[in-house]
C-alpha cells in the first residue's frame, strides 16, 4: 500500500540518496531537477513516481517537500513551494541555516522547518547517490519558533525511519558548528591543493597523506562557493581564528621552541583520536 507523497526539488547526491531512501520505505516519490536526464534515469529505476515539470504549478498534496538545491537557490524555492503547500511541511538541505529560516519567518512560513544532514561524499550527481547514505548520520534540524510541534515531530519521525540521528539545534548555532567543521576544513583544503598549482613536480608527488587531507576538494566549487557567501560572517571570524593559529605556530617554528612545536602536534593527536574513539 503506497504511504504518503514526498516531493523533492532537486535530484541529486542529497536529493537521490533521499528519495531512494525514501522510496525504500514506501513513499511515493514526485521529483524536480533542471537536469531532466537524473529525473528521467530515477522514473526508470523505479525511484521516482512522477516528474514535476515547474515547481510554479506543485500542488499542496505532499506531506514532505524537501529542498536539495544549491543554498543561493533555496530561498526562491522554497517562495515558490510555500504559496503553493500550505498543509505539508517543507525543508531544506543546505550546509547553513541562517538565511533560509529567517527568510521563513519574515514571511511567516509556518510549515517550513531547515534541516541539514551531515551526510555526502565528495562525489556529485544522482549516479553516487545510494539509499543507505544516511544510516547513523547526524541530520540536524532547525526550527525557527513559528512552527507546530506537531510538525517538528513527524520531520524528525521521517528522519528516523531512515536511519538518521536527528538533533533539533538553534540555527544560528547550526552555522557555527558547520563554520568549524566543514566549511572552515574545504576553505583549508582547497588552499593546500592550489599551493600544488605552482609547480608540476609537486603534484606528481603528491601521495597518500595529501590526498586523505584534501580529499574534500574534489566536491562541487559551485556548492561551496554558495556556502562560503552564506555563511561569509561565520566564517571570515574563523579564517581570521586559524590565521592567528598558524602565525602563532610559525613564531614558535622560527624561534624553535620545541615544547611549543611538540604541543601543538600533541593536542591535535589527542583531539583528533577522541573523535574518532568516540564515534565507534
């Protein structure tokens, strides 16, 4: 028996990985993309019911309507979505939070709910997306004040049923935690693989440890382009913070203050082996 309708906008990594999810577990699955060939390719896996040609003409007959765009493009979706869905609840995707929920609140969106799963690989496109993408992951939500509780609750249920730890997070604070371990990271990442630019050599030798740490720089640029303007107030403070971190590191390298050099070593060792202890 088909359970209820769930629309996605936007059918790729996320957005497929989603929807077969989804799918997985008995939901009918409507879905929109620019890119028509991912839409069609999911119709012909089974994955997606009915293709949306305009999100202009959604009809208010989904239960979930879940934003998987690019974050400079969600706030006009997600205008689009809500004079269109007035009984399901909406939400998004997108790596931060701020601008989307207090769009929704200036425009007293009351269904609308931000999410953000921190799920992905550095892969993009519906062919890497797979259903178990989310199994054990973080997947916070944001809720903005004006929603149901109701609402909030049958979001998390959903989220749940496929796998997901949700955690319900301010979304201010949301984009500073992600500033910190993410963002400020790809911003790092990328910078480290354009220093290679300089000279051939470099990237010839370039082996297993370089690859590890910048693994993440082979992500789509557009979509962390769009995250570095959204969250740009977090993570100009953050850029500054680490800055401060490597001149400080660099005094001690010149003066060759051993103790310095070793701890700075040391406390990343401990940190770094925490995290990873804690999350077996």
């Amino acid at each position: 028996m088909v359970r209820e309708r769930i629309l996605i906008a936007g059918l790729g990594l996320i957005g497929g990985s989603l929807a077969k999810a989804f799918k997985r577990c008995g939901y009918e699955i409507h879905a929109y993309d620019i890119n028509k060939s991912a839409v069609e390719k999911a119709i012909c896996e089974g994955i997606v019911k009915e293709k949306i040609e305009d999100l202009d003409e959604a009809e208010d007959e989904y239960a979930f309507s879940f934003i998987c765009v690019p974050v400079l493009e969600s706030i006009p979706i997600l205008s689009k979505l809500s004079s269109k869905i007035k009984n399901g609840i909406i939400t998004d995707v997108g790596s931060t939070k701020t601008q989307i929920c207090k769009y929704s609140i200036e425009h007293k969106i009351t269904n609308f709910i931000g999410g953000h799963p921190m799920a992905g690989t550095e892969k993009i496109g519906y062919e890497y997306s797979f259903d178990t993408l989310f199994n054990g992951a973080y997947y916070f939500i944001t809720p903005t004040g004006i929603n149901r509780e109701e609402d909030i609750e049958k979001l998390k249920n959903l989220l749940q049923s496929i796998g997901c730890k949700v955690e319900e997070i301010d979304f201010e604070l949301h984009d500073k935690i992600t500033g910190v371990i993410s963002h400020l990271p790809h911003v790092v990442s990328a910078g480290l693989v354009n220093m290679l630019s300089s000279s051939e050599i470099y990237c010839k030798f370039a082996g297993g440890g370089f690859k590890d740490i910048t693994r993440i720089s082979s992500s789509s640029p557009k979509m962390w382009a769009d995250i570095s303007i959204s969250n740009k107030n977090v993570l100009l403070e953050l850029i500054d913070a680490y800055i401060e971190l490597l001149k400080n590191f660099k005094l001690s390298l010149q003066y060759e203050n051993y103790n310095q050099i070793y701890s700075y070593f040391e406390k990343a060792k401990l940190i770094r082996d925490k995290i990873v202890s804690d999350r077996k």
